[in-house]
C-alpha cells in the first residue's frame, strides 16, 4: 500500500470515528432528561472516543524491527592468559 492511500485510509478511520463521537455527544443531550442511564453512557463513549480514534488513524505503517537478513555476528575477543602479565615486581 502507498503513502498515499495509507494516510488517507487513516484519515477515513479519523473521521469516521469523530462522526461517531459527534453522534454520541448529540444523543447525550437529546437523552438527559429522558434516559438519563443511556445518556450516562453516550458520554462516556464521547469521552473515550477521541482516545480510541487517534490510537486507531495511528496504527498502521509500523513494521516490527527484524534482524538483516545477511547478520555477521560480532568478532569473538580472546582474553588474556595469566602467563601474559607481568607483575610489576618482576619487571627491572
């Protein structure tokens, strides 16, 4: 998928969620002295959703980082012997 069709997949995602949001703000005042329960919960999804739609226009091009396909591991270090030190009451 292109850049292009990828952003406005996301903006289609955005809006609609938005348009949802809208709805539900609506019915919260149309229902308050009606349903108050119902309208409880129409804001509380109003509330909720702005969160949930910009998590959601944002999923997308992310790729899970992987390992090159030709990976050299790094070069294995010898360390020193014993024997390879010198004190420094043998040196004269």
């Amino acid at each position: 998928m292109g850049l292009a069709e990828d952003v406005r997949g996301r903006q289609r995602r955005y809006v609609v969620s938005m348009a949802i949001r809208t709805l539900s703000v609506i019915a919260t005042v149309v229902l308050w002295n009606v349903q108050r329960p119902v309208a409880i919960v129409t804001l509380i999804a109003g509330a909720l959703l702005p969160y949930v739609a910009v998590v959601i226009a944002n999923a997308g091009r992310e790729s899970a980082p992987s390992l090159p396909s030709n990976f050299i591991p790094a070069p294995v270090r010898p360390a020193l012997d014993s024997g390879n030190l010198k004190k420094s009451s043998d040196q004269s």
